[in-house]
C-alpha cells in the first residue's frame, strides 16, 4: 500500500477533532480508513468506510466536490490517505489524534455500517 500511496511531495492539512466535530454538524463528509474490525469496534457518526489498503482503488466512492475528511485510530494513516488524496485532485484533511483522541474527549461514537 505504501507503494501505491507513496510518501510524495503533498501535505495535506491537518484537523483537530473539535473542527471535525463542527464539520460534521455542517454535513462534511467524513472518511475512515482503518481496519473493518476497528471501524465496527466504534468510530466518528456519520463516518464512510475504505480501509486505507482499499482507497486507490475506491476513489469514485468519494467526493470531489467537497472536503473529505479523513480519520484513522491516531493520525498515521488518515495523513497517509490525505495525502494522497490531494495527489489525486480531492481536497482532504486528515485528523490530527483520531479516533483514539475522539473517544478520549467523550465525543460521540458509532457503531453504525458506514454510510
């Protein structure tokens, strides 16, 4: 995957969870890549699943013509996903702590199938 995703040039910009939260109230479309059974253990409302492994090859399941914002458990792999989204023409942000960071907080938590 890291050959497919590559550690190119783009950084995408990095979020806090507080900005998701009001991004998510606004309707911003948020992206998890973690693994199945991390996303099923609970994640961000509203959140679509790809497995990061899984991205390159879903690109038209996600938006161009909004924000994608994108999560994992801790930062890495959201990061990894953003960029290389913005490679690939989306606009992206990754958030920064993720959903470790998001449960810390007592933010709600889902576990909902991805939308």
């Amino acid at each position: 995957m890291t050959e497919v995703l590559g550690k190119g040039e783009i950084m995408a910009n990095e979020v806090s969870i507080d900005e998701l939260e009001q991004a998510i109230k606004d309707g911003a479309f948020v992206l998890d890549v973690r693994e199945g059974w991390e996303f099923e253990n609970g994640h961000v409302p509203t959140a679509h699943h790809i497995p990061l492994g899984d991205v390159p090859d879903q690109l038209a399941e996600l938006p161009k013509e909004v924000q994608v914002w994108v999560i994992c458990q801790a930062g890495g792999r959201s990061m990894t996903a953003a960029n290389y989204l913005e490679s690939q023409k989306f606009s992206a942000v990754s958030v920064a702590g993720g959903t470790g960071s998001w449960v810390e907080a007592g933010k709600l938590v889902s576990t909902e199938p991805s939308n």
